[in-house]
C-alpha cells in the first residue's frame, strides 16, 4: 500500500476545490504570469485574487520567484502526483471490483444454463 | 481607482517596524528572494533626503528604487516618492503613505497606501511584490524584538 502524506492530500484537494483557482491553474498551464497578467481574465479584486494565489503557493501548486517589484507565478505540479496517485489507486481498486464482479455474474450464468 | 492598500500588524512597537522598515542593513531581508541576491540601500531619512535601495540575482542588473521623503514622522508616519523600475526597465512614480499606529502595547499596525499608479495593471504587478516585503519586515522586527539590534 502507498503511503500518501495526508496533509499535503489535504492542501492539494483544498486548493484544487475552488474554480477560481483551478481557472489561475490552467491559465499558468499557458505559461508562467505576473498577478498583473493574471488578473486581467478575472472579474476579481486584487486582494481576492492575492488570497487564491498564496492558497495555491502554500499547497506548491504554484512557485512564484521574485522579479525586480513583481512576482512571477508558474505551476508547481510536483504536488499533482501525490493526488494522481491517491486517485489513481482507488481507480485500480474499483477496476479490480468490478472484474470480479464481472467473474460473479458468468459464473452465476453458467450456473443457470 | 489605482491605488493600493496593503495593511499588516506586526508583534512589537512602532519604533522598531518604523526602524526596521528604512534601515539599509534591513533591507536585504525585504528584498532578497534568495541568500545570494544582491541587496544595497542608502537612506538620508528626512525631508528631502533620498532613499535608495537595489536588489536582485548575482550577476544581474538590479532593480532600482529611488525614493524622496516628503514626511519623517518617527515613528509614526513616513511619506515619500518613489520612483520604481520594472523588469522591462520602464519607471513610474507613486506617492506612498506608511502609518504605524499603536493598537495595542507591542502591536503595532502597519497600513501603506500607494497611490498615483499610471495603470491598475502596474498597480497589481507591484502589489504582486509587497507580501513577500512584509514578510521579511516581519522576520526583521520578530529578531529585533527578541533580542538588542547590533548593526
């Protein structure tokens, strides 16, 4: 069984719940952004969009580095494997219950023929 | 429409954010993104004086900010010009007024208000830059408060 760390589970699953968030995501997928640059899509005030990306940052979705006065955002997607996996176990998991079920049931028809 | 609030409140008395905030051997925690990154300030802190503080990566051209004070009020209020350098070089020039205001003993509000930004977009690339500035007043004032500043 892997072990996955429950609180980084934890800040990934909670950052990625918000579609804003996951909206600054796919627009960092685009490529690395200033807050000016990022705000522009948004119909959002500055403070609230400042919230989003230090939520994003504290669960390393995003890395920002220091530009002169500004701060660039890019993606941190390192944290998307650990919720990959965690999904990607349970997807197994669920694959292997319905291969038995699948077994169950021809078994039950043969049974009856 | 352009301007900018940002609003922190720091465990320990004005003196020491108003100190922490103008002192040349503080600045390299404010601006520095890493250990290495080059930090340099001047700062003739009173009416008319200039401050000057440049930073960046080893090897880089620094970015550049030149402030004139236009209030020294220790250590409650400073106002001052500041004329800031982006990455692409360009300049622009803001009025900004910092209060430190006492709300309770040892805890000490800090409230900037920058205004006269040319474009809310500036106004954001720069607001995108103070948190991590304040972050690092912070480190300065909690070590001051913890222990005698030796310069």
């Amino acid at each position: 069984m892997v072990r996955y760390s429950s609180s980084t589970l934890d800040r990934t699953f909670a950052a990625l719940s918000d579609p804003t968030r996951r909206e600054i995501l796919d627009r960092l997928a685009e490529g690395p952004a200033t807050l000016g640059e990022l705000r522009r899509p948004f119909d959002m005030t500055l403070p609230g969009l400042m919230k989003h990306v230090r939520v994003l940052e504290e669960a390393q979705l995003v890395v920002t580095e220091k530009k002169g006065r500004t701060r660039e955002c890019r993606l941190g997607a390192e944290q998307l494997d650990d919720a990959a996996q965690w999904i990607e176990t349970y997807r197994r998991r669920w694959e292997r219950r319905l291969d038995r079920l699948g077994d169950y049931l021809e078994r039950q028809k043969g049974a009856r023929a | 429409m352009s301007d900018l609030r940002l609003e922190r409140v720091y465990a320990t008395d004005p003196e020491t954010v108003f100190d922490a905030f103008t002192d040349p051997d503080a600045q390299k925690e404010l601006y520095a993104d890493a250990p290495d990154w080059v930090v340099t300030s001047t700062c003739d802190l009173r009416v008319g004086g200039r401050w000057t503080i440049e930073f960046g990566p080893p090897g880089g051209p620094p970015a550049r900010e030149t402030s004139v004070f236009t209030v020294v009020d220790r250590p409650h209020r400073l106002g001052y010009v500041a004329t800031m350098t982006m990455p692409d070089g360009t300049s622009f020039d803001t009025d900004l007024e910092v209060t430190f205001e006492e709300e309770a003993p040892g805890r000490t509000r800090l409230t900037i208000l920058q205004t006269g930004f040319p474009t809310t977009r500036l106004r954001d690339e720069i607001a995108g830059g103070w948190p991590s500035i304040l972050d690092g007043l912070g480190r300065v004032v909690a070590a001051r408060a913890a222990g005698p500043h030796r310069p």
